[in-house]
C-alpha cells in the first residue's frame, strides 16, 4: 500500500510540473525573498514507518508579507499543537507574492514550491488571492484564476485540498490598481480611495469568487474577523505601522481563523497566546466568525473608481517598484495636497533605455503614451552604466535622443532618477547599440559613494544633452541615508525624493504619512531628500 500511495503521489506532482511548465511565461527576475527562506525537510521523513508521523496533517501556506510578518504560519503550528493536533507546517513566501508567481516555474517561489511538493504529501495548501487584485481591474484577477486552478490540479489528485485566505482591508483609505501584462507581470496603473471596511468587503468577495471557480473550495475568513474585532475592541491594534502588514495581535487573530477552519473547532481558551494580554478576545473574534458566522457589516465597495489627479508614467527596472514606493508617494501626495496620484509602472528586471527605441521592446510604452494624459514621465538611468563603462553610457543617451521627441510631446516634466550603486560593480561593454549588454569579468574599483555619485554625474550631462527635462538624485540620496537604514524608510526616502520633483517642494512637516516611521526619522529622512532633491535646483 505504501508503494501504492508513494507512485500516485509522484504521478500527480508529475502533473502539477507539466501544468506548470505548459503555463508559465518568461518573466523577469524578482527581488529577493522578504521572509525568511525555509529549510527543506528530509524526504524520507514521509515514509518513516513512526505512527505519529504517519498520522501528522500536512499543511503548506503560499502567500506574501500578509503572512510571513510576525511568522503566521509558526503561530498556527503553536495554537494547532496547544489543541493536541499533530501537524506539519510549512511555508512559501515572498513580498508581494500573487497565485501566479506561485503557478510558474520560472519565478524563485514557484521553484521552491515545486520543491516542496516533491518533499511531502499535503493535506491542505492554503492559498492567498493577493491584494494586487483590485477593483475595477479585471486582468489580475483572471490570471490569479487561472493559476489557482493550476495548483488545485495538483492538490485534488495527490489528495490535498485547497483553502483561500481572505485577507483584511488596507487601513490607509486607498490602495494601488493594478495591471497584469502577464500572469507574473503585475503594474500599478492608479489608486483608488477607499475604506479598509470596503477594501475588506472587496477581498472576500473576490475569494467567494475564485472559491466558485474552484468548486467550492473553504475560505479563511481572516479579513472578516478583523472587521468583528475592531467592531468590539477598536483599542486592539491589528495593524503594523504601516497600517497595511498584521502587528502580532492582526497576524495571531489571523491564525486563529486559520485553526478553527481547518479543524472545525473554537480557539476559546487555547493555552497558546504568543504572549498576547489581549489573546482571549482575539478568539473570540475569530470563534464569532468562523464557528458562528458572524458577518460583518461593512460599507459598499465604491462604484466606479476615482480619477487621478495627477498621473506618471514610469520607466525602469524592478528596482523601481521596491518598498512600495509609489504606494507611500501616493499616501504622501493625498496627505499633502489632497490629490490622488496614479503611477503606471512598466518595469523589466534587465532594463536599459535602448529598450524604448523599437515599439517590440518598449515595455508599452507607446500603447502607454496613447492612452491618456501624463503630467510626468521618470526613467530609470541603467545600472549598467559604471565609470569604465563609456560605449553602454554613449549607447544609452543615444537611445534617450531617438524617444526624447515622442516624450516631450507628452510632457515637459520628464525625469531621470538615478538609484544606489554597489561597491565594485561589474563593467559592461556594448557592440555598438545593442541593447543587450555584456557583463565582462572586470570590475569597477570605487565605493558605493563614488559610484552614486558618477550617476549623479552622468544623469545631468544626460540633461544637458538632451536639452530638456531634470534628474531625480535618489541614488544620492540614499548615500547619505547611512543610519538605522530599513525597508520603511528606504520606501520613504524614495518617495520623498520623487515628490520633491514632482510638486517643486519639500513634504510639509505636518504631513501625518510617514509609512509607519516616527517622527524624527521621518523628519531626517525629508531632510536628505531636500538636500539632493529639492535644494539643488
């Protein structure tokens, strides 16, 4: 019989890995893992011949920051254990991870999937419909469809059974739109303002959809239970910082929900509080909402979405959608000026400005420029510009001379913004205006320092040439950004600087989104912004 189930098991993950290959399409490279990667279990633990490891439930989350933060899936093995279930748990996440990153074989999460499946039989793989799903934008949505249905495949015939996990609303009072130009080619392309009770309301009813499209599959009704919480203890704080991750109370209540719909049963009274004074009625929340079905009331979703009023276009690598900085630009210009602004990114990881020329390899940006009104266009300068590097540089402007025209008829505000560069970074050489540029084995002898400030450098004599348009110095800026340096204020510092720019001004003091960081380093942060971006014009 264990040969039996063993040859079935390896049948269907056969499958998965043909569903999965047959799906995929080249995408480029992501940023690193944001969680902490998991270690492999040894596959002979799943044929020991132990009753109690035999009889363990297999459970493997899938999912981004809403579940790594505060390390859910280690809360869960802790209420599951206090309860007296034997179970393994396991995870695979990164930051901004969607269904269809997990569906390809071509992203890091989907390759360590396929890891794990060849690791272990699963009981249950929960699932999480990401929040790049948004109202009145079809195009992720179906690719998320498509790819659930891609893992569910896998896990009805090799036995497993799927949840979703239905998360909470942003607590910012808008969130970002976005385009999927492929299933693992996700853009921001605007903002919407809206509640956190409507934004929760939308991404459980997005669930009950995909739920349909999957035959029915069990929801965690995570965002709900937040709803039915802070509905009786608006004290308890379920929100980081940054009012969009879990603090430790929003990711245990979290957890909580997770427990009582995979064994049926309440949390009340579970010994395991990951030290939490208010555990008891975090419970009891997730109790009344999964055990007793208690449905929030929660405002409509908005009917139609809300203009921008102030749009960009933005050209680069994926560097520039790190930290979510167009997300906290937008919570900073709401909070400013009153307006919404909506950034269209269109991002390769291999980005290099000769990829505007030809219409084939502009990332859209023609298809962009058609579509509506931009109040400002920024480019990112390539990294593969460096100070020996004089063909790619000579390359590069002469590929911004041959677009320059065709922007400028778009908008005057054309930016370059300039990034951080690495200590001893690799020379590239070009033949001629290629765009596909060749790492040599050679490599630059200069500082991190040094090497911002040759793009600072290049960056104006390219405006210059140009005889148009202005530098964003983020690359600069971040130079002197040296101290309790973090993802928060990094995403901030880059925001700041755009903004600066963008509206010909410093942030206000008194600008009350700070992206979850206190005041003083807030106010630091502002301060090197202006010092490269604002008082240098």
């Amino acid at each position: 019989m264990k040969l039996l189930r063993l040859t079935a098991f390896i049948l269907a993950t056969l499958i998965f890995l043909l569903a999965i290959g047959c799906s995929s399409t080249e995408v480029p490279k992501e940023h690193p893992e944001d969680g902490k990667p998991n270690e492999n279990e040894d596959e002979s633990k799943n044929e020991s011949s132990d009753p109690k490891e035999e009889s363990k439930m297999n459970i493997l989350f899938l999912g981004n920051s809403l579940i790594f933060y505060n390390d859910m899936p280690s809360i869960f093995d802790g209420i599951a254990k206090a309860a007296g279930k034997n179970v393994f748990v396991d995870s695979v996440t990164k930051g901004s991870a969607t269904i269809s990153d997990f569906a390809s074989k071509e992203t890091t999460v989907g390759q360590q999937l396929t890891q794990k499946l060849l690791e272990r039989k699963w009981d249950y793989i929960i699932i999480e419909p990401s929040r790049r799903i948004t109202p009145y934008e079809n195009s992720v949505l179906e690719a998320e469809i498509a790819s659930a249905k891609t893992i569910q495949r896998f896990a009805e015939s090799s036995g497993a059974e799927i949840l979703l996990y239905s998360v909470w609303g942003n607590n910012t009072g808008n969130l970002t739109i976005y385009t999927a130009n492929s299933p693992t080619n996700i853009v921001s392309s605007g903002s919407q303002s809206i509640s956190r009770g409507a934004h929760a309301r939308f991404m459980y009813e997005t669930a009950e959809l995909i739920s349909g499209e999957l035959g029915g599959v069990k929801i965690i009704k995570s965002g709900y239970a937040f709803e039915n919480l802070l509905a009786e203890h608006p004290d308890i704080n379920l929100y980081h910082a940054d009012e969009r991750h879990p603090s430790p109370e929003g990711s245990y209540l979290a957890a909580c929900t997770v427990f009582s719909t995979i064994f049926g049963e309440k949390t009340e009274g579970n010994g395991y509080n990951f030290k939490l004074a208010s555990a008891k009625k975090l419970q009891k929340a997730s109790d009344a909402t999964v055990i007793d079905k208690l449905v929030p009331k929660l405002p409509e979703i908005p009917e139609r979405p809300l203009e921008a009023d102030v749009n960009i276009l933005v050209l680069g690598s994926n560097l520039m959608s790190n930290y979510n900085m167009f997300g906290v630009l937008n919570d900073i210009t709401r909070a400013s000026d009153g307006k919404t602004l909506g950034a269209t990114t269109l991002l390769s990881s291999t980005f290099v400005c000769n990829m505007l020329v030809n219409e084939s390899t502009d990332l859209g940006m023609r298809k962009a420029l058609n579509e509506k009104e931009w109040d400002a266009i920024i480019i990112q300068l390539s990294r593969r510009c460096t100070l020996s590097s004089n063909d790619v540089a000579a390359s590069e402007l002469a590929a911004l001379k041959s677009v320059w025209g065709l922007l400028s008829a778009e908008t005057e505000n054309i930016y370059i913004m300039t990034l951080n560069s690495d200590a001893n970074p690799a020379i590239f050489t070009t033949d001629g205006g290629n765009m596909n540029y060749t790492k040599t084995s050679k490599k630059e002898s200069c500082t991190a320092a040094e090497g911002s400030e040759f793009f600072k450098t290049l960056a104006e004599s390219f405006i210059s040439e140009l005889g148009g348009g202005d530098t964003i110095l983020y690359g600069s800026a971040y130079t002197d950004y040296t101290s309790g340096r973090t993802k928060a204020g990094v995403g901030y510092l880059q925001a700041a600087c755009i903004y600066n720019k963008l509206f010909g001004k410093p942030i206000p003091s008194d600008c009350t989104a700070t992206n979850g960081l206190d005041a003083n380093t807030a106010a630091a942060l502002r301060a090197i912004a202006e010092k490269h971006c604002f008082e240098n014009d």
